[in-house]
C-alpha cells in the first residue's frame, strides 16, 4: 500500500463476506464487522492484531440505529468528534497513512482545502497521529461561525489557513503546491480527498452493521414477512452511496438505494435521462450536498451499467422549501429531530412507501425542474411497488448531528436540538488559524517555514 494515497483508488474485485459470519445471532458488533471487512481487503499487508488495534483507536464510537416508526430506521452516523459521518472513513484513513508511514524519516505534510465538513473531519483525525501533519486551507467568512470554530482551533500537527478567497482559490492553491515540483523535493506532501479508497472502504463498515441490525429485529417492529431493505442515502459527492454499493456486494442484505440530493440533482437527473450532465453547484440547506459534478460518479459509473444501476437505484431530489417541510414533519409524526441533510433522505423514503415511486411505473411523469422522484416507468427500479405495497422498511442515512443546523431546524420546529458536549467544547477554545492571501507565492514561502 502507498502512503501518499493511502492504498487503491479502486478495488479491483470486491471480496464477500462469508455467509456465517453474516447470518450471525445476534449479529455482529460494528469492530468485529470493521476487522472482517478490512482484513478481507488489506489483510495480508497489516498482522491482525495491529489491525484490530486501529479500528479500536478509529473507533470509540459506532452507528446507533434508531427506530423511529414501525417501518423507519435512523442510522446516526454523528456520534464521531466532529458529529458528522466524515468521521468514520477520515479516521480510518489517517491510522492507515500512519501505519504505512512508519519507519519514514520525514513526517508527511496533508494539505486539504474544505468548504466545510470535510476539513474539520480529517483534521480531527489526524490529531496526535505521529509522522503526519495537516494544514487545512477555508474560505474566510464562507463557511459557518460553528465550522470554522472546527476548523481553526486546532492544535499540534494540525493548523489551519483561513485564506481571503472562495473554496475554488483554496483548491487552487493547494493543487498547485502539488505540482510544484521544486516545493515537493523539499516536503512529502499528500492530499486526503474523498477518492481515496481508504476513506471509502470504512464508510462500508456501517452499511453492513446498520442493515444486518434492521433486518434482526424488524419482524419485531412490523409485522411485514421477510421484508425488503430499502437504504436512502443523503449525497453530495456520491463517496457515502459508492460505499453503500460496496458493503452490498459484498453480502449486507440491501434490495435497494434512493439516492437523494438538494437541488444539486446530477444523479438523479442521470438515473431519469440516462445522460450525466454536470453542473456548477447551487447553494442549499444542506450545504455539504452543494456539489454539481461528483467526484465518484465514475466510481459509480465503473460498478454498474446505466440498466443495471436503474434497477438498483431510484433517484429524488428536494428543494429548500421541502427539506424545511420534512425536517416539521419527521417530527411532528415521529418525534425525531433530523437534520436537513438526513431531512431530504426522509422526504425520499416516505415519498416512496407512500407509493410515489411506484407511481412512475404506472405511467406518472413527473416535471422537470419538479421536486421528487426523478423517471418514467422504464427507469423506475422494480423494488418501487414492494415499497408502496408496505413490503420494505426503510434505513435513513443521518450524516450529521442536527445541532450543526440548529438555526435552520429552530426555523422548521420551532425549537433548537441540544447541543453535544463535544460540539460545545469547541465553541470556547481559542482561534487559531492564520490569514493567509489568495497569493501563490506567500502560501509556499508559508509552507517552507512553517513546515
Ligand atoms: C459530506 C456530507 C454529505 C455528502 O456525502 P457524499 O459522500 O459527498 O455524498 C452529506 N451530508 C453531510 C452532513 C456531509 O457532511
């Protein structure tokens, strides 16, 4: 495996998991399905017991499942240090760059340019890992007062750069300093993206621990005979989905997707028209999903043909308006607080037991530029009409913790969720970050000081 990529961009085959081990009563714990996994893709590369002891260290936590009516499941992927799911594949990603570093003279350098979410994750995760550092490149005053208070107060080997710019000219900067040969004979420099496969790999881990779980106990929940599951999944960069299609070939008892998006709607315009045109980004509520051209489209793409993907994946996309609509009602009828990003994933999933999805394979066309379902009979996956006939449960992806909107969910209900204390810690730490100008040649002769 290579440290500067942290191992394959894709795997060539995807290995399954043994029938025993997923046919387990009751059924596996998250580390025991994290070890099986990773041992299955990088097993001969790390002695189990080191292997076992990373996915400890990665994971203090894991993904609760949450019921919140008879036939809806919350997988709470928030309970990570930076309350989002980025977590799970960001510290993941950092113990394998560190394994794979050691015994390296020079520490390597991470630079990561973020909108957001993505830089708090891998700094979070790289904190205290020995041999490695990371600078984080934000847009001054582009992001929220709660992400940047992430952002800038680390501390350590992690630091932050907030640069008078947009997040365009942070990437910029950043994808010339990897160019830049003179500046890389000085510093080992690497990136952590989301196209890392070590990033991807862990996101699997929940997809098969969360649907074992649901199909254990969901004939106690609902009264439905060998029930189909149904994964909705908020998506942005498609990283999250691309996992899940992995944790299904590999065995987790998944029937099908709905890929949800904001009005950034490529996907689900893809799945309806059978052309992938991307776009620029439009700004949203759920602002992580704010992505026009996904970077794991091809990953997608390479995995499955257009039919084969149709039958597998139903696309939906919702405006801001709807997602304020869902959040009001996720809890007026189920008491749960959900975030916009889960909100827009509830929206789908009820939309689609309430036999709007299945509407398209009775011949209902829905409008262009109309939220909802995207397609036509032909596109429409056949799983569509066992969910209108209440023969599927559904597993709702939360990506993040609903406190990290709590301005936005104040708005749809009325009240704000309470706030974790590891978000609330982070809020009286002191700012650390460094201004930094939108100027090439400052930000290399910053590196070669500073680093
Ligand atoms: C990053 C992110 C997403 C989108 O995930 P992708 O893997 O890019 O599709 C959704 N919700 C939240 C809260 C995120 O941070």
């Amino acid at each position: 495996m290579d440290p500067e990529t942290g191992g394959l961009y894709v795997p060539e085959t995807i290995p399954e998991l043994d029938p025993s081990f997923l046919s387990k009563n009751p059924s596996p714990s998250f580390r025991d399905i994290a070890f099986e996994i990773s041992r299955k893709f990088i097993g001969d590369e790390i002695p189990e017991d080191e292997l076992m002891a990373i996915i400890a260290d990665a994971y203090p936590f894991t993904a609760p499942v949450a019921p919140i009516d008879p036939t809806t499941y919350v997988l709470e992927l928030f309970h990570g240090p930076t309350c989002a799911f980025k977590d799970f594949g960001a510290r993941f990603m950092a113990r394998m760059m560190s394994h794979f570093n050691r015994g390296e003279r020079d520490a390597l350098h991470i630079l990561v340019a973020t909108s957001g979410d993505t830089g708090s994750a891998v700094g979070s995760a790289f904190q205290g890992v020995p041999g490695i550092d990371v600078t984080i490149l934000y847009p001054t005053g582009k992001i929220s007062p709660l992400q940047e208070k992430q952002l800038s107060t680390f501390e350590g080997n992690v630091r932050s750069l907030s640069v008078e710019g947009t997040f365009d000219d942070c990437q910029a900067l950043v994808k010339k300093a990897f160019t830049d040969a003179s500046l890389r004979g000085k510093l080992r420099l690497s990136s952590a993206n989301s196209i890392n496969i070590s990033r991807l790999l862990p996101q699997s881990f929940y997809y098969v621990y969360g649907s074992l779980l649901v199909m254990d106990r969901c004939p106690y929940d609902s009264k439905i005979d060998c029930p189909s599951l149904i994964v909705t999944v908020p998506s942005g960069n498609f990283g999250n989905l691309t996992s899940g299609l992995i944790a299904r070939k590999m065995g987790a008892p998944i029937r099908g997707f709905i890929a949800a998006t904001n009005a950034n709607a490529t996907v689900p315009d893809w799945l309806a028209t059978g052309e992938y045109r991307p776009r620029p980004s439009v700004a949203t509520l759920s602002n992580a999903m704010d992505v026009g051209a996904p970077s794991n489209y091809e990953r997608m793409a390479s995995m499955y043909s257009l039919a084969e993907a149709r039958k597998l994946l139903a696309g939906y996309w919702l405006d801001d308006k709807g997602t304020m609509d869902a959040i009001r009602s996720c809890n007026d009828r189920t008491g749960y607080i959900i975030d916009p990003h889960g909100a827009v994933a509830w929206k789908a999933w009820d939309a689609a037991r309430a036999g709007e999805l299945s509407a398209m394979l009775a011949g209902k066309k829905t409008a262009a530029g109309t939220p909802g379902f995207r397609g036509s009979a032909k596109t429409a996956p056949e799983w569509a009409k066992d969910c209108a006939e209440r023969k599927c449960v559904g597993l709702l992806l939360e990506t993040a913790h609903p406190a990290k909107f709590g301005e936005t969910v104040r708005a749809a209900i009325g009240r704000e969720p309470s706030i974790p204390e590891r978000l609330e810690r982070v809020l009286s730490l002191p700012d650390r970050s460094m201004p930094m100008s939108n100027d090439y040649g400052e930000f290399r002769d910053w590196l070669l000081k500073n680093l």
